[in-house]
C-alpha cells in the first residue's frame, strides 16, 4: 500500500492543532493522475476550515488546501493528456497539505515553465476568485469603478491587477500603510483606503454622486453594508468572502455571530429603487459553470507570460506541519501581501 505524508485538521483549533501522518494514498482510477506535490497555495478558508469556522468541510480528520503545484507521477489508463513528469497547477476543494494526492486528470491545469512551483501555486485560487467575481459576476466594463476590500491580500492583489489591466478605475481598501503604498503604487490602484479609517466617507469624496459601479466584498460586517451605500445606478455588489468573522487564530464564536448578525440580510425591495445587484460567489461551488475556469486558466497564465500579471509571491514555508502552524501563524497576524505558500523544494 501506498502511503504519503499529510497535514490533518483531526480537531478543530489554533494553528498548533495541525499534526502530520503518513495515510494510505487513494488508488489510481482510470482517469485519475497521482501528483508529487511541489508547492500548496495557503488560503484564507484553510484558517477558517482548521478554526472550525467554514461551512463545507468533509466528515472526519483531513487536509486542508484547495490548490497545489506538482509533477505528475503516474497516470490512470484513460488519461490521454497528461504523463509522468508534467508540471501543472490543480484545484480541489481541500486535501492539498500532502506531499502525493491522487485526484481526477481534469483538475489539472498547465503553468508556464518559467514560472517556480511556489509562484504557480500562488495563482489559481487568488486569479480565478478575482476573475469570477470581476467579469462573470460583476460583468465589469472598462471605465467602471471598482473598489476591493482587502486589496493587498492574496485575492485582492490578484483582482487590483485584473481590473486595472481591464480599464477600471481601481480602489482598495487594507489595514497597513506598507501594503496600501504597494497597491497604488506597484499594482496600480488609483486609491487605497486604511480599512481602520473612514474609507467609506473618502471613497464618496473621490467618486461623489457617481458611486462604484463594483464592490468585491471579503469582509462581510460592517464593510459589506459600507459598499453597498457606496454603489451608484446599475451597482453590483460581489460577496464572496467573510474575513471579519476571524480576527484571531482561535475559534471565536461570539466574533463570528457578530459578523454574521452585523452583515443583515438584504430584503429584495430594497435593490429596487437604487437599481443594485448583490452576488454571492464560491469558486469551488460553480456546478455546469465549471468550464468558466477552463477558460480563464489560460488566460490568466497568458497574461503572467506576457508580464502584465504577476503572480504575487509574499513567502514560503516548508511544506511539514511546523511550515503548515507558521504560515497560518503569518497570514492570521495579517503579514502577508498576496499569497502565503508551502513549498517542498
Ligand atoms: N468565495 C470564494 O470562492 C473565495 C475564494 C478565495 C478566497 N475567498 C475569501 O476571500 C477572502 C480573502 O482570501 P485570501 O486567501 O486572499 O486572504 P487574504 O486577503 O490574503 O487574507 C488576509 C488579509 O485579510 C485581511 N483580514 C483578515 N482578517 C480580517 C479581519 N478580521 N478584519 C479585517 N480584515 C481582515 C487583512 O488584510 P489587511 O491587513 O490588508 O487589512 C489580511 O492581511 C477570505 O475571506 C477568503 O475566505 C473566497
């Protein structure tokens, strides 16, 4: 039997909760591939999921990891596409903290040569959330006014870029100086918002009666309410992400009951009369839309060939349970601008 290396969640927790076993891996199906993970993109969900705040987890201990890079090992018998040696990208909907995982040949993706193991397993989750809610949600257009909230993390780096290489007049939000400085000026934002300021108040200024067009809402809480006051006519509003019901590295009840209760639900009228949209999106939920990211997966490799996307690399940990407790350890104390990876290599 084969068996490889794993990072479990066996009890939900802080960081420290992770543990490390050697668990049979899954036989090859005939259209399965067995992958050697070189590098795992560590996101915010995996801190929810290992804190016990996530609503879609499997029964019973297991990985977290929602993407990884890796060279493909073996091949099921079906498998045309793929052989031993290739490099590519995959999305799952968790298992990733392992050092082998076997899963169906479509997951895969392709990633540039010249890009590193880590830098490719920075860019699925982050590039594909940004673009699903930009341009099938949102349905953005050039010239529409965009604000991100968390614009320095690992989707909001990803979306700052997708909209200002789109022609959108781009603002962010973030709580620290060094990664508001970098969104303007490295990404190209035209304003970036302290997120422990009256950036509601200031977004007014800068847009007046026009209001945003778009809002990419991580937080939830307050913040969601704030966006949607600021769109303007025909404003869409995109929820996909609820950051502020963790603000530490324990499981909080009572701060995840008030970012639910402060975030209040919306009553179908009340869109009416201001002409405004609200979207929930859930890029591992897509059902028949799936081939969305088919189709946006090469694009985005395209566009980080071609220099105008960067993959937004901040660190890397070992891939072993004490890299897995630092690297959630990192991204809790809010350090990270862009992406957080575990690496093997
Ligand atoms: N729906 C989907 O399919 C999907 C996919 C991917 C991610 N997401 C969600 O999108 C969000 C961003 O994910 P990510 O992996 O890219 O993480 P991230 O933005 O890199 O997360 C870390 C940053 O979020 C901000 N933050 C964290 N906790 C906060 C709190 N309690 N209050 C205010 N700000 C807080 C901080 O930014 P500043 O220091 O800059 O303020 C922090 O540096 C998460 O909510 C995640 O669950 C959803």
């Amino acid at each position: 039997m084969t068996t490889t290396m794993a990072i479990r969640i066996e009890r939900t927790g802080p960081p420290e909760a992770f543990v490390a076993r050697d668990i049979p891996l899954r036989a090859l199906e005939p259209t399965d591939v067995h992958l050697r993970v070189t590098a795992v993109g560590v996101n915010f969900a995996d801190l929810m999921m290992r804190a016990g705040i996530y609503d879609t987890i499997p029964k019973g201990p297991y990985s977290p990891g929602f993407e990884v890079a890796g060279e493909v090992a073996d091949v099921g018998s079906e498998v045309e596409h793929w052989k031993s040696g290739d490099r590519v990208v995959a999305l799952m909907r968790y298992g990733g903290y392992a050092h082998d995982i076997v899963l169906p040949a479509s997951d895969l993706f392709p990633y540039p040569t010249a890009l590193s193991p880590a830098e490719a397993a920075a860019v699925p989750v982050a590039f594909l959330t940004a673009w699903v809610c930009l341009f099938e949600a949102a349905k953005a257009d050039p010239n529409e006014a965009v604000l991100i909230l968390s614009a320095a993390g690992g989707v909001g780096t990803a979306a700052v870029q997708l909209a200002v290489r789109h022609g959108m007049r781009v603002f962010g939000t973030s709580g620290a100086e060094h990664k508001r400085t970098l969104v303007v000026d490295e990404l190209g934002a035209e304003a970036c918002f302290d997120t422990h300021g009256s950036w509601e108040d200031e977004v007014r200024t800068v847009l007046g009666d026009r209001g945003l067009d778009v809002a990419l809402d991580s937080l939830g809480g307050p913040a969601t309410r704030a966006c949607r006051r600021l769109l303007g006519p025909l404003g869409r509003l995109v929820f996909y992400g609820f950051s502020s019901a963790v603000p530490s590295s324990r499981k909080n009840l009572w701060s995840a009951a008030k970012a639910w209760v402060q975030t209040r639900p919306v009553h179908p009228l009340s869109l009416v009369q201001p002409n405004l949209g609200i979207f929930g999106v859930h890029l591992l939920h897509l059902g028949r839309k799936e081939p969305v990211l088919r189709v946006a997966m090469p694009q985005i490799f395209q566009g980080v060939t071609s220099g105008e996307l960067r993959p937004m690399l901040d660190c890397t940990f070992p891939l072993t349970r004490d890299g897995a407790v630092e690297a959630h350890r990192y991204i809790h104390a809010r350090q990270n601008i862009g992406k957080v990876v575990l690496s093997r290599v």
